[in-house]
C-alpha cells in the first residue's frame, strides 16, 4: 500500500502598506540658522536654529508678511523694492 500524500496549508505573508505621504522630520536643530519667515510684518524673524535667538533677524524698513507668495508653511517674507527693505542679524 502507497501511502497518500497529505497536505498541509500554508499561510502566504502579506505585504504591509507603508502610508505615504510620511510625516517630514524637523532638522531645524542640525543647521546653525533657520528662519520660516512667518512672523507678522515688521517683525523680527526668530531663528530655530542652533544659534537661537542669537540669530534672529531684525527688520530694516518694511518686511511684510506674505501668505499667498511662499513655498513651504504658512507665509514669506515680502521686499519692497523701492524702500530698501532687508533682514540683518546684528
């Protein structure tokens, strides 16, 4: 007599979905100086840096707030361009 043979079910692994888009790491903390340019006009730009405050920019003339015109967050900063308008770090 020839034995038979016996099956034996097997599970097949799943692919786990990874869900993207990812959440975006901050590395603020890596850079010596990094401003998002979101205060309100006429502000001064507050450094998450390294170097914190020591790096903030001051505003000279009038450097507005501009949520339409930006890339990345909530709002730029806006240059006039007869006033002579920048950011310095004293």
């Amino acid at each position: 007599m020839t034995p038979t043979a016996t099956h034996t079910p097997t599970t097949t692994p799943t692919a786990t979905a990874t869900p993207f888009p990812q959440a975006l790491l901050d590395w603020s903390s890596a850079f010596v100086g990094v401003w998002e340019m979101e205060e309100a006009s006429n502000g001064t730009r507050m450094s998450t840096g390294a170097c914190t405050s020591d790096c903030d920019l001051t505003n000279s003339g009038t450097v507005a707030q501009d949520t339409v015109n930006r890339v990345l967050g909530g709002a730029s900063a806006s240059f006039g361009q007869v006033d002579g308008d920048y950011l310095s770090c004293d």
